[in-house]
C-alpha cells in the first residue's frame, strides 16, 4: 500500500506524551490525505508511543511505545490496508522486561521478521 505513517510521541491525548501515529494515503494526483490517527490500545502517559517506527511492503506497520509501562517498554504489530485502515493485531514486550529497560528503542521489520531493540 501506498502508506506514510508518522510517529508523533509527544501527542498528549490519553495523557502527558502518551503518543499516537498519523497514517497517510496518496491519492492518484500525488497528494496525501490522513486516513488515520493510531492510539496505542493500552494508552499511558509517558509512553512515547510513535517513538519509532518500522513498516513492510505488506502493510505491516510495527509502533514502538519504549517508555510504557514505567520504561518497560512495548511494541505494536498493526496490519494496513491501502485504504490507510490500520488494525491492531499483537502487544509485543520482552520475555525478561524490567523497568528503564526501554523495549522499543529500535524497531526493523524484514519479510516476517520483527526486531525490537531494547
């Protein structure tokens, strides 16, 4: 799909720079036209939700959140279609997570791999 998304972790809806994500579409003239606005499903203050973010050719978009849970830190997996509709579909956190851990301070995504930095 012919997607822009842009991480905004500083958004203070759902509380102080809880985070959100602006998903684009380009129509057939070149412009682009916002489809949609992401909140993490699990919405914290303080959780940079948009921090970073990876994206495949299939419409996989990955959303880091690296200061949720008390800089725990987590990721979500969002599948988009080409009409810019973007559906969570997984929370992924690290197995061994502690606090200041900051789970998500890298993201890549590789055909069906998913790699988060912490």
């Amino acid at each position: 799909p012919r997607l822009v998304a842009v991480g905004a972790h500083g958004w203070d809806e759902g509380g102080n720079v809880a985070g959100a994500v602006f998903v684009y579409t380009q129509d057939t003239f070149g412009s682009w036209t916002l489809a949609q606005k992401l909140l993490a499903s699990e919405i914290r203050a303080n959780a940079y939700f948009g921090g970073r973010l990876a994206a495949s050719d299939d419409g996989t978009l990955v959303v880091t959140a690296p200061n949720d849970n008390s800089g725990t830190g987590s990721a979500y997996v969002f599948s988009c279609t080409a009409a810019g509709v973007c559906t969570e579909t997984d929370k992924l956190r690290a197995a061994d997570g502690e606090q200041e851990d900051s789970f998500g301070a890298s993201v890549s995504i590789s055909y069906n791999t998913i790699i988060v930095g912490a």
